[in-house]
C-alpha cells in the first residue's frame, strides 16, 4: 500500500509518498511561501531533487503541483494517482475529541475546524490540505494523526493549569501537548532496541530540534509532557522561550508598547537559543561562535542544556524513575557537544554518558556506558513512517469491517 503523508503549515505543504510494507520513501518534497509571489516546490529525494520557483496562490493549486510532480516528468515516483490508495494527514490539534488517529470524516474535518481556535495557523492549513485533497483525489480514503492524541493519557494533574477552573471550563485551556507522534515514535523503537515490552519501562523520550518537546512515558503511558496548550511552553528553544515567568510577558508589553501580536511574535520567533546568542537559533552556528569565544553563545548552550536536565530531573521525580532516556530530532540526534552537557553530573542518578559511543553518528544507537543504569538512547525520528502505518492500519481495519 502506498501512502501519501501531507503535512500543511500555514504557507507550506510537505509530503512522502511511502510503501509500507517495504518501509521505502518513493518520494518527498515541500512546496514553501505559498499564496506568495516566491513560492517555490522542491521536490525529490537526495540527488535527484529539484527546487523549481513557481507561483502557487494557495494549497489547492499547491496540492495540483504536488500531485503533478508525482507522477510526471523525470522525477515522478508513480504513474497516476490510482497508485496512491491512502492519505494521511499531520494535524496539530485534536483536542480532547482524539485520542488516537481516526478516518476522516464529515465529523472529523467539523472537529478539526472548531478546535482551529486552539492552534490557528495549524488546523486552518491541515483543512485546506484536507479539502484538496478531496477535490483532487475525492475516492482516496484520509486518516487524520494528531499531534496531541498520544497525550490524552495525562491525568488531569499533569494537564491542568493552575488558573481559575472557569477557564478550562470556558475554553478548554489546559496542557494538550505535541510533537505526539513523534514520542510515540522513538518510545515505542526504544523499547524495541532493548527487546522490552514497554509496558515494563519507564522512558523519558525527548525530542530537541528546533521545536523541543519532553515526556515521561510510564510503562507505555504518557503521563507528562512540556508542551503545553501551545507548543511555546516547556524547554528553551530554536526560537521559542519555553516556559518563563508570565509576569514578564505584561512586563514587556508595557514596557516596550507591545500588542498582544508582536508580544506572541517575540516569543515565538524572536527568543530561545536566537534571543540569547543575537546570533542564530541554528545551533551549529551558535557552537561555532562559542568556539570563537562568543560568551552569549556560550550561555545558550548552557540554558539550553540545563533546561532539559531539569526536565529530566522533573520526569524522573514524576516516574520514580527511569529505565531508558531516548533522544531525537536535529539536536538530539547530532549535537555531541548538547548532548555531553545535558548528561554532565548525572552519575549520581545513574546516568553515564559513554564519550566515545557520544561521538557515534549514525542510526539506532545506545550512548550510555554499559554500566550506566540507566540506558541512553538516540533514535532518529520518523512522524511521517508512523502516519503512513496509522493510516494504512486504520483504512485496512476499516476495509475489514465493511467486509464483515
Ligand atoms: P524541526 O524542529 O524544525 O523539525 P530539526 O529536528 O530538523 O528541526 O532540528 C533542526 C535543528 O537541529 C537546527 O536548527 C540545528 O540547530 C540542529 N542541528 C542539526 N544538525 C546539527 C549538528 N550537526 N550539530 C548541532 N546542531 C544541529
């Protein structure tokens, strides 16, 4: 079965076209700065991609594009579009109504757009890929994976803010998390790599890339995460603040005559690892600076890596434990020098980086010493293989029931 996996932002459009059951990539790309004169569709994988400048007004005429590379031209991976059998969709926000990936269905996009409130640009996007989609391909069976499904496990203790209870009455505000499926991910690969259920495992999956996101999965369960009614709270960031004192935010709004847009706009995009270097919110340009002996840079690194520790202490506490301790994205994944400051000092917790296996680039890879008791893990992420399974799962169970 081939699945086709959209994720739409609010200006762009990403995609793989994967087999499941080989697991192979036939096909990937993104068509970026659409509904601007500048957007421009790349498409392809490794050698073989092309980035071509070309007008595209919104995601419909995005989705056409999409479509057209996909089974035109030199760089086509299938020959029409009967070639596609599913679609499967990244949605971030499902609200309190998902807990899991469903169908699309009539219900499903109603739900989608009620809970658009909650994460604007995001839902918005998800529904216009959805809609072309359908105008499109309108016999292709959708399934919607949710990036805060995986967090609807959380006991309310874990979810709820402690602000007036009229508020989470009145608007629903309390911790829906993200970056769901990705945890999900590496948590479930994790146990696989020990040949654990992971049912008898306490994890702590953390996924530090531009976005960073931290959960406590207790024997299978995600019982916290730092994410929360947004993706602008928990850990520093690329560019977002993470957590801080709210009374800063009216502070600065006074202080500096900011609405409540341009207030978001600092937070969201002008903070994290870029607000405290002024350099970058790329990390390997910041460890370039502070090599140089850019103090500011420096301190990033260090509040970045601090950050996780005291997630990582706050997770442990939570648990009464850990057993594995699992990193991903593009930091976790390839920051050797990240990833020896988080572990500095945790010995006495059990947790013993291994500095030569530290250094390992590739792949599925234990980096604890082997008498660390605590195991160390980085395991590159991959959201759009677990949509695509999603998806084909669902649509089989579902072409299954209609036979019965
Ligand atoms: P996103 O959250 O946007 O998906 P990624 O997971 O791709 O982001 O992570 C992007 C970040 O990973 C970059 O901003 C960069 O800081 C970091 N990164 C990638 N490769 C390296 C590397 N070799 N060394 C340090 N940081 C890296």
């Amino acid at each position: 079965m081939n699945v086709l996996v959209l994720n739409a932002g609010s200006s762009s459009l990403k995609y793989q076209l994967i087999n499941i059951e080989t697991h192979a990539l036939l096909s990937k790309g993104i068509c970026e700065r659409v509904g601007s004169d500048e957007s421009s569709h790349k498409h392809g994988i490794d050698d073989n991609e092309v980035v071509i400048s070309i007008p595209m007004k919104d995601h419909n005429d995005a989705m056409r594009h999409v479509l057209e590379a996909l089974t035109e031209g030199e760089n086509k991976a299938i020959d029409s579009l009967d070639e596609i059998d599913a679609i499967g969709h990244r949605i971030v926000q499902g609200g309190k109504y998902f807990d899991r990936s469903v169908l699309i269905d009539d219900f499903v996009i109603e739900k989608i757009d009620e809970l658009a409130e909650l994460a604007p640009l995001h839902n918005k996007a998800a529904l216009m890929g959805i809609e072309a989609c359908k105008r499109f391909m309108p016999d292709k069976p959708m399934v919607a994976v949710f990036d805060s499904s995986y967090f609807q496990t959380l006991p309310p203790k874990a979810f709820m803010y402690p602000i007036p209870y009229e508020y989470y009455e009145k608007y629903a505000i309390r911790k829906y998390g993200a970056h769901g499926t990705s945890h999900r991910y590496i948590a479930e690969r994790a146990a696989a790599y020990l040949e654990e259920p992971i049912e008898d495992l306490k994890i702590i999956t953390c996924h530090l890339g531009n976005g960073c996101s931290m959960t406590a999965v207790d024997h299978g369960v995600a019982v916290d995460t730092s994410m929360g009614l947004t993706p602008l709270d928990g850990l520093m960031m690329g560019t977002r603040s993470g957590a801080i004192d709210p009374a800063i935010i009216p502070f600065i709004m006074e202080h500096e005559g900011l609405s409540t847009s341009e207030i978001n706009d600092v937070l969201n995009k002008k903070s994290g690892l870029l607000g405290i270097s002024g350099i970058s919110n790329d990390l390997r340009s910041i460890r370039s600076a502070s090599e140089e002996g850019d103090d500011r840079a420096q301190l990033a690194y260090e509040m970045y890596s601090n950050s996780v520790k005291k997630y990582l202490g706050q997770y442990i506490a939570v648990m009464g434990g850990v057993d594995v301790i699992v990193l991903t994205a593009g930091v976790g994944e390839n920051c050797e020098k990240m990833r020896r400051m988080i572990f500095a000092g945790l010995q006495p917790l059990g947790i013993v980086l291994d500095h030569e296996k530290n250094k390992e680039r590739k792949g599925e890879r234990e980096i604890s010493t082997k008498d660390s008791r605590v195991v160390i893990l980085v395991i590159p992420t991959d959201e759009e293989y677990m949509i695509a399974r999603d998806t084909f799962e669902i649509v089989h169970e579902n072409e299954s029931s209609e036979l019965d």
